[in-house]
C-alpha cells in the first residue's frame, strides 16, 4: 500500500511472525530508504487484518532482525530492540513518557499502574497510564505487560490477560497461589525521571 504525506511517497508493509501465542504482525512503512515499524500487532488466532497490506517481496534488514527479536522476546529471552526502528512520532506525548517509563521495568520484575504514573511524574494518573498502555502500538518492545494492578493481579493486555501472565512467567516472575505476581517480583516507584 502506498500513500503521499506531504508530497512523499510513502510505502507500508506487513509481516507476519508466527508464534505459541500466535500471529505477532509487523507494519513497517518505508519513507525513502528508511524503514520505520508503526505498529505491532498481537493478533493471537485473528486473521482480520490478513491482506491488509501486501506481502512484501522483500523484507529489509531492520525489519529481519527485529522479527527475529521478538521471536525470542515471545519464548522469553532478554533481547535488545532498538528503539530507532519504531516510529516514536506516532505517540502522543503523555503516551510517550508511559511507555519509554515503561522501558524502564526490569525483565523478570513488574511495576504498578499507580507507581509508573509517579516514576514518570504524574502521581495520580495511574488510569491514564493504564490507557496510554492499552494504545501501545509497539507491545513486547515496549513492555506494557510488566504493569501490573496494585492487588498484584496482572490486569487487562491487548494479547489477553493469559498472554500477559505467560510472557512475564517466561521472563521469570513469580506468582502466588492465588494467581498473584509475587511481592518479591513487584517493584516501588522511585523519584520520577523526567
């Protein structure tokens, strides 16, 4: 698909990249001869999005390593992405903060709703943290599944909450027997960093 953005041409493509919890979807566009990601998608067994965009006959660089990234981000290895393949500009700035503060969690470790809002500055805004996370257009990459709700209960993700609770198991957290992440594997919010 093609389209002109101030006179640009733009191109975006579609990846599909299978999984345990099913289809992870890459949507890339290429500007030039920059190829940035707009969004991924946790499809798990949906196909509506199937031929939205077509195959591409090729699939750049970038785009090779970050789907072999997150391959082994979804069987829960530490992997590094960098975040100059994802185009930032998409997210609005509130939504930027939550997301890059969500970077900040620790594999293996979660964080609250509540004290992401305070680490990033905005106390108080635990639910629209939890909105900026919904429309997170890069799950995975920035991991949205580490914010979890202050009962320790994993909470709501766009890839269902069982993924939610499968992807932290397999980056190692821990949980009780009431189906809790443990208090061992939650972390407090420090001084916010702006």
């Amino acid at each position: 698909m093609e389209s002109r953005v101030k006179g640009k041409k733009i191109s975006f493509h579609q990846l599909r990249v299978p999984s345990s919890f099913g289809s992870v979807e890459i949507e890339w566009r290429k500007e030039g001869h920059v190829h940035l990601v707009t969004a991924l998608r946790l499809l798990g067994g949906r196909t509506d999005t199937a031929g939205a965009y077509p195959e591409p006959l090729s699939v750049p660089w970038p785009i090779v390593v970050l789907e072999g990234r997150i391959r082994k981000l979804l069987e829960g290895a530490e992997t590094g992405i960098a975040l100059e393949v994802l185009d930032l500009a998409l997210l609005y700035p509130f939504q930027k903060r939550v997301l890059l503060g969500a970077l900040g969690i620790p594999r293996g470790m979660t964080l609250s709703y509540g004290d992401l809002a305070k680490k990033i500055g905005a106390p108080g805004a635990a639910r629209a943290v939890g909105t900026a996370l919904a429309r997170n257009p890069f799950p995975l990459v920035l991991p949205c599944h580490r914010v979890i709700r202050s009962t320790g209960e994993v909470g709501n993700f766009g890839g269902g909450s069982a993924m939610k609770e499968e992807l932290l198991r397999r980056e190692g957290v821990l949980f009780d027997c009431m189906g809790r992440v443990d208090p061992s594997c939650r972390l407090e919010a420090e001084a916010p960093v702006c």
